[in-house]
C-alpha cells in the first residue's frame, strides 16, 4: 500500500530560530502588526510504501531521528494518510 506522509518539523521551545526572527522583523516593518508569536520550520511529503500505517508511520519516526529532525533541537510531527 502506499501512504502520504507530510512531516512538520520545528525548533523545540527556547531555541533561537534565526529565520523567525527575520521574518518577524519584516513582518513589522511591513506594518502587520497582528501577527505575533511566529516560528519556522520544515514541511517534508513524500509516498511511502508500506503493509501497514502502523509501519509507514515507524519508518517517518525511524527517517525523522535519522535525517529529517535533529532531535536535540528539533521536535517533529507526523501525518499519515
């Protein structure tokens, strides 16, 4: 069976996330004054073959700590479909 996946990655709480902060700034400076609190991250889709969502989802868990993520400063979620 082959499977969607989209993995969201983003910096943990208490990370700097130098992107963000550029963005924000021109945010501001653009006079979007509403919008607060904004962080970046990674979107990664991709197909996965799989028996199972079960497995589909242990090979996204398995290619986030490997690849996708840095666990020590990045969280990551996954969305099978």
């Amino acid at each position: 069976m082959i499977f969607n996946a989209d993995v969201k990655v983003n910096f943990k709480p208490g990370i700097n996330d130098p992107q963000a902060i550029s963005i924000f700034d021109a945010i501001r400076n653009l006079g979007f004054d509403e919008i607060s609190n904004l962080s970046s991250g990674k979107l990664f889709s991709f197909e996965i073959s799989s028996n199972s969502k079960e497995k589909a989802r242990g090979l996204c868990i398995e290619l986030c700590e490997k690849l996708l993520s840095n666990p020590v400063i990045e969280n990551y979620e996954i969305e099978i479909n």
